[in-house]
C-alpha cells in the first residue's frame, strides 16, 4: 500500500507508510537477521511462496526490470545482447529473477545474479573478452504525460564488468 501498488485509491498510500512498522513487526523484520524467530518466519514465508506477494496476487506489478549486456571483443567491436527467452515459462521466471535483483539490499548477492546470467550470454559469445551487465527499469509514463508525446525510457539502476577468460567470467567493479 505504501508504494501504490495496489488499486486501491492513492489515499491509502500515507496510511499505508505511516502503518509500515506494523507489518515489519508482525513478519520479524525489526529483529536481528540472526534472531531464530526471524529465520523462522523467513524460512516460512519463502516456504509457502508468500515472500514475494505481487508475483502471485498479480497485477501489482511496480515495474518492468531489464538486464541489457554490452559484449566486448579483443578487435573492439561491441555487441549488445538480452536474455535468450525460449520458452513462455522461461519469460515468467525471467521478470521474477529481475524482480528479485532489483528488489536485494545486497550488493555481492545483486552482482552473483547477474554474474549467472552473464555467463549464459557469455556461453553464446565465446570470442568476447568482457560483458558489462546493465541492470535498470523501464519507467511508463502516466496517461497525461503520454497525451503530451512522452514516452517511456530506461533508467540504469546498476551496472557490472565481467572479465572474461577461457574458464569462467571474472567480475570486475565498475
């Protein structure tokens, strides 16, 4: 509620910020990570699929992540490739895994997602000697400003070097 992803109206959202605490609280979230009960809640609530609300209560959908891999070759040419989707499954999964690394709090995590999927681009490119994974959203505009020609555009939240060797791709900080 406090983000206005629901549909219920934009009043609600100040109720919603205001009564955060509460339902941090209730799931344990004001514990310490290494509290039993919050591990316990945890484990339940990702156990049973709760974890991440909107992906089963649809259409709360907040916003559209989108990974982009710019593919470097030792003759300097550069290539720019997304995820390969080949089955409608494969696409679901795909929008929860971004939806995941753009939600994490955890740099080191954040960059491991994206490592694992930079090395499947990596697989389809084998001549290439780095891969920089652009991670970022897609911001629509609102019905005004959409009557007034904006359109959408891209807004980089992260973005990660990976060197690349014969072996497996090494990451190096941007």
């Amino acid at each position: 509620m406090a983000n206005g992803y629901t549909s219920l109206p934009t009043s609600v959202e100040s109720f919603g910020r205001e009564s955060e605490w509460l339902s941090a609280a209730a799931l344990g979230r004001t514990l310490p990570g290494s509290n039993p009960l919050r591990q316990s809640l945890a484990a339940y609530f990702h156990g049973v699929g709760i974890d991440g609300g909107y992906a089963f209560f649809a259409p709360g959908v907040p916003y559209s992540y989108k990974v982009i891999f710019e593919i470097h070759y030792p003759n300097g040419d550069v290539d720019y490739d997304l995820p390969h989707i080949t089955e409608r499954a494969m696409a679901v999964r795909l929008s929860t895994l971004l939806d995941y690394i753009g939600r994490t709090e955890h740099d080191s995590l954040r960059e491991l997602m994206l490592k694992m999927l930079t090395y499947a681009i990596w697989q389809s490119h084998p001549g290439a000697t780095t891969v920089r994974a652009i991670f970022g959203y897609i911001e629509e505009p609102s019905a005004a400003e959409v009557s007034k020609g904006k359109k959408e555009s891209y807004k980089v939240l992260y973005a990660y070097d990976f060197s690349l060797s014969s072996s497996q791709p090494e990451p190096q900080r941007p």
